[in-house]
C-alpha cells in the first residue's frame, strides 16, 4: 500500500493520499510521513509556499512542519 501512495504521480494528490492514511493508521506513521514531506519537499522545489498551502488545503506554518519533518503530534 505505501509504495502504492509513493507511486501516486502528483505530489499534492499523494500528500493528500498520504494525509489520509496517517490519520486512519497511526503504527505506520514513520514511513508514511517521510513519503509525505518527500511530496511537499517536492512541491516547494517548483512553487512557492503560499501555492503549496493552498494547493494542499493546508497553512503555510504547516506545509513548512512537513518539509522540515516536524510531526503535528509532538
């Protein structure tokens, strides 16, 4: 399965994907955040912060927290 949301080709509709399966199965969360900040680290390569935010339906603070690896359950 998470080679399955790896291999989504957008990186907002995987970091969507992704988004989704950490909420719902949380001892898979490690490799699954990393696949997450991949798909935000590659947006940021190509857009700017403020498009990523929206483009993903997420704060500007937050988009920066999963490119940085921050976890929003510290």
């Amino acid at each position: 399965m998470i080679a399955n949301l790896a291999a989504i080709p957008d990186p907002a509709d995987r970091d969507r994907a992704v988004a989704a399966v950490l909420d719902a199965v949380p001892g898979l969360q490690a490799e699954l955040r990393a696949t997450r900040q991949a798909a935000v680290v590659e947006l940021r390569a190509t857009h700017s912060l403020a498009e990523v935010a929206d483009t993903l339906g997420i704060s500007m603070p937050r988009v920066s927290q999963i490119a940085s690896g921050v976890s929003r359950r510290l």
